[in-house]
C-alpha cells in the first residue's frame, strides 16, 4: 500500500517562501508523475507542477519562476519549494503521484493548507 504524508505550509508573509514536503510511504512500481495541486477557496483545483523520472516537467504559468517541484529518493519525499509568494498563492496543496501508462494507479496526500496574509 502507498500512502502520501504531507506537511509545511502555514501563514506566510507577501514574498516571503514555505517549503511543503510529501512523504511517500511504501514502494511504487513502475514509473510516476509527482505533482503538487492546489485549490484556493472558490476556485477550480489547479495543477502547479510535475515531476517526471527525468525531472520537472511542468510548472504552471502562475508560479513559474518562484515555485519548484524536486524529490529526495532516499528519503522518498518530493518538496515544493515556494518562493516570492503573492496573494493568489493561498490554498489547500496536495501532494499526488500518478503512473505515467496506468493512470488509475494515483495516489493522493492530505492538504497542508498554505496562507498568505496581506
């Protein structure tokens, strides 16, 4: 069984940066996407960014250039690192990994949630 363990997050100023982490509890077979999503409250969830065997694959325009996605093998976490955060930054982010052929195979963190005063 896989289970993801998110934790970070929390009040954060306008620019300043918070680092969420992913834990992932047992062992994926095959290959997968890690991805972190947000939704922010009245809005459609969103995709923020992907991480592939190779590496990142995919930032969304929002957050490009102050947001990165990355992962730690050994300890089998994957971080998103936010940086310069702005008022359209506040949500709930998830943690997901998905199989890249078989994409029924998905699993899904719980949402530290992610608040910028001000």
């Amino acid at each position: 069984q896989v289970q993801l363990v998110e934790s970070g997050g929390g009040l954060v100023q306008p620019g300043g940066s918070a680092r969420l982490s992913c834990k992932i509890f047992g062992d994926l077979f095959g290959s997968y996407f890690k991805k972190w999503y947000r939704q922010a409250p009245g809005k459609q969830r969103e995709l923020v960014a992907a991480l592939a065997d190779v590496g990142p694959v995919h930032n969304a325009d929002s957050v490009k250039g102050r947001f990165t996605i990355s992962r730690d093998d050994v300890r089998s976490t994957v971080f998103l690192q936010m940086n310069n955060l702005q008022l359209e930054d506040p949500a709930v982010y998830y943690c997901n990994v998905h199989h890249s052929l078989v994409h029924e195979i998905d699993y899904w963190g719980n949402g530290p949630q992610v608040t910028v005063s001000l």
